[in-house]
C-alpha cells in the first residue's frame, strides 16, 4: 500500500484528511544488552518504518485502527486507564495506549485522535516494532495537538510506556535511534549521558543483510526482564568493593577480572558480557569510523559468542544463522541483533556478493530447519519525522503486513506474514514452515 492509498483508507474510515508521520525501526551492529546498564550501543535506524496517519478529534476519544493486524482500539483520554490489561485488548493496545497515556502524565495534554497505522517493520523480529509505534504514535499525537516535543523526552516517554504498559524493562535504545536514526549513519550513543555521535556506514563496498530466523520465545519479555535483574544484582555486590561502581559501565574489564571470584556463577558471565560488550562496541564504532569493516564484523562475531555463552539470550536457530553465515564467502560479520531467543540477525556483506549470501543462507537455514527466512538488504535512515511532502506521499514505500503466529508445545513459535503488496501484484505470499 503506498501512502495515497493510506489517505483514500483514512478517508473512508474517518471523512477526512489526514497529516502523516513516521518512525523507523532499528537494526543494532554491536551493544547488545549495554544499554540498560549505562553503557555503549552502535544502532541505526533502517528504512523499514511506521506511518501513522492521524487527526485530532472534538473530543478526548483516541480511535486507532491498523492495517497490518485488522484491529481497532480504542480509549478515552477523560477516563483513568484500566487498571488491568484485559486479555480481550489487541496486543499492541499497550505501546498505543501507554504513549498517550505517558505523554499527558508528562503534561502534554492531548486532544482525541482518529489514526491509522501501517508498518512494514516485521513485527517481534527484533527490528524495534513496537518503539517505532511508540514513537509514531507519540509525535503523531504531540503535533496534532500543538505541541513541540524534544526528541529525546519524545524517546523517553516511548520508554516509560513500554515499561509501564508493555512490561518490558528496556533500556533507551531502541527509542532513541528511532527519534535520532540519521541516513547513512550508525549513532554510537552513551546510554549515561544520553549522547550520541554519528558514525558513517560506507555502503559503496558493503551491505547490511538482516536475516529474520522466524522464530521468537513466549519467555522473551521474561528473560530479559531477568538479565536485567541480574545485572542490578551484580552491581550491588560490586559497589561494595567499590562505591563508584553504580552500573555495570563503571566496571572496566581489568576490574572486573579482578572480582569475579567474588560472583555468583550466571551473574558472572553476565557481567563479563557487559564489560567486555562495551569495549566491543566503542572499538567497532572506531573501525567503522576507518572504514576497517573486517575488524567490525571481527566484533560482530565475537558479540554474538559472548550473547550465546555468556549472556544466555541466543538460540538454536539465531547460532545456526551465523554460523552458516560466517562459512559463505564475502561475509564480513554477523550477530544476533535485539534482544534475542528468537529475532533476526545482522550481517555485513560484501555488496556484489550479496544475492548469493541471500540464496545460500536461504537455502542452508531451510534445508536445517525447515523454515524459509525472510532476508533483505537495509539502509540506515532517518529518524521520526512528519511526511509533508506530497511526492513523498505518492511514493510506494510501505508493503501492508500481515502476521499471524503459532505457539509450539515448548512455548517457541513461529511467525507466518503476507504481504499486500505482493498479493496486489499477483505473487505469492510467503510463509514459514516448519
Ligand atoms: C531490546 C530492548 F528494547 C533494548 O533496550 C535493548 O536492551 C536490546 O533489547 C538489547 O540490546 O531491543
């Protein structure tokens, strides 16, 4: 669907015109789990996103209708939330409703809103869906009510909804490069200081491929929940060999050497993945700057060997990606990428050899599994912005989604999409089989 068809959509449903924004999602290159705990992140935001089209209401109502689930919510901004999550609420009510929510707690008062959404973000890939909502919603919402918001409060509002009423306790990441992303460039951001430096992705020799393994866990929210409890737990213990340590990035690695013996056994393989994923991360940030993509993707592996022994977040399918992955010629790196037990993974290629790594990654992760990958190149790209210009309203950059997932007996599962477009186009939909 492209973005003329959306208005007619919006239209039909509501009676009027519509203002348009957008959000992306994120793939990280390295800083995987640092975030939360003060540390070093090297995101960038792709050019897969999230339109909302929106227009205030009279009154305080918020209507949100999205394409890609066939779904509609609703809420009444005059009324207190729910004090409960009814099980019978959509599944994204929580980053819709949560942004609204935080937002007027923050002070913007907001007027009622129609809305439509539509990504082409895949949605529980680890590519940051539900930020790029959050941040979709949140500056569709701030601007038809007149209000300018800091992009950074704009993040963090994003975060505090998916804390709230999400339940994930996630760090800033993804948040921020979704508000910040800059074409071309990776942000090697300082998750202490909330600042960050662009860094240049030289694409003329290489490309980032993600490769979604289509397979998540029902325990992720958990688990990741509980990495970050461990890491709380490991500084209390290590604050009192050293009051300045007050998270995990205060920890250098000669230190922490020094006082692992004093670590419970997880908690300290959770640490050394800390440590030691911060130093990965700010030297890939230096190679790239180079432009050395061999010692970056030299950093990619080992990240994902230290998330896989160390951190525990990896699985079967995500492992057996990068290793297929590291064995095909003109793959520089490859890692895991969000917050893993399922997801995607992100690999640098050597750009000519790029089709080839696709149909052999296809082919090897489908003869190993039985299930058929969704590969694709990404281009780092900017963050959320209102669309007002009209050739890029008529431009086609959106495909409608749709997804559907089946929970197995030991709690994976297992996503199925199709896309509108290729339906609109007379091709197959694709699916993933086991
Ligand atoms: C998820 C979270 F939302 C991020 O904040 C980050 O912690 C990431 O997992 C792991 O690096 O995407």
């Amino acid at each position: 669907m492209n973005l003329a068809r959306l208005q007619e959509t919006f239209i039909d449903l509501f009676g009027e015109t519509p203002r348009f924004f957008r959000a992306p999602g994120r793939i990280n290159l390295i800083g995987e789990h640092t975030d939360y705990n003060d540390g070093f992140v090297l995101p960038a935001a792709i050019d897969k996103q999230t339109v909302v089209a929106a227009c205030p209401r009279n009154d305080r109502k918020v209507i949100v209708h999205s394409l890609n689930f066939d779904q509609t919510v609703e809420f009444d901004l005059s009324e207190a939330p729910g004090k409960r999550k009814k099980a019978s609420n959509p599944s994204w009510q929580g980053y819709v409703e949560g942004t609204a929510r935080v937002l007027e707690a923050e002070g913007f008062k907001l007027s009622g809103a129609n809305m439509l959404v539509l990504s082409d973000i895949t949605l529980g890939a680890g590519l940051s869906s539900s930020a790029a909502l959050e941040l979709a919603i949140g500056f569709a919402l701030t601007q038809i009510s007149g209000h300018s918001i800091d992009k950074l409060k704009l993040a963090q509002i994003g975060q505090r909804a998916e804390h709230e009423y999400a339940g994930t306790r996630c760090g800033i990441m993804d948040q921020y490069v979704s508000a910040f992303g800059k074409a071309d460039h990776a942000l090697l951001l300082d998750c202490r200081s909330m600042t960050s430096k662009s860094v240049p992705i030289d694409a003329t020799a290489s490309s980032i491929v993600v490769c979604e393994s289509k397979v998540g866990h029902e325990l992720a929210v958990s688990e990741y929940n509980k990495r970050r409890a461990e890491c709380e737990r490991a500084v209390q213990i290590l604050h009192k060999f050293d009051p300045d340590f007050t998270s995990l990035r205060d920890v250098p690695v000669e230190m922490f050497d020094k006082l692992a013996p004093h670590l419970p056994e997880a908690i300290r393989r959770r640490v050394k993945h800390v440590v030691t994923e911060n130093e990965r991360t700010r030297e890939a940030a230096l190679a790239l700057k180079k432009g050395d993509i061999t010692k970056v993707g030299e950093l990619m592996y080992s990240s994902h060997k230290s998330l896989k022994d160390d951190y525990a977040v990896s699985c079967r399918e995500l492992d057996l990606l990068v290793d297929i992955a590291r064995s095909i010629d003109g793959t520089f790196g490859a890692r895991m990428t969000g917050g893993g037990f399922g997801g995607c993974t992100v690999n640098i290629i050597e750009k000519d050899l790029v089709e080839y790594f696709k149909q052999t990654l296809g082919r090897r992760y489908r003869e190993e599994t039985g299930i058929i990958p969704s590969l694709h190149v990404v281009n780092a790209s900017g963050g959320v912005s209102e669309i007002k210009d009209l050739t890029e309203r008529k431009k086609t950059f959106s495909l409608g989604m749709r997804q559907k997932r089946t929970t197995l007996p030991d709690g994976r599962y297992l996503l199925y999409y199709s896309f509108d477009s290729e339906k609109e186009k007379g091709g197959s939909s694709e699916t993933s089989h086991v």
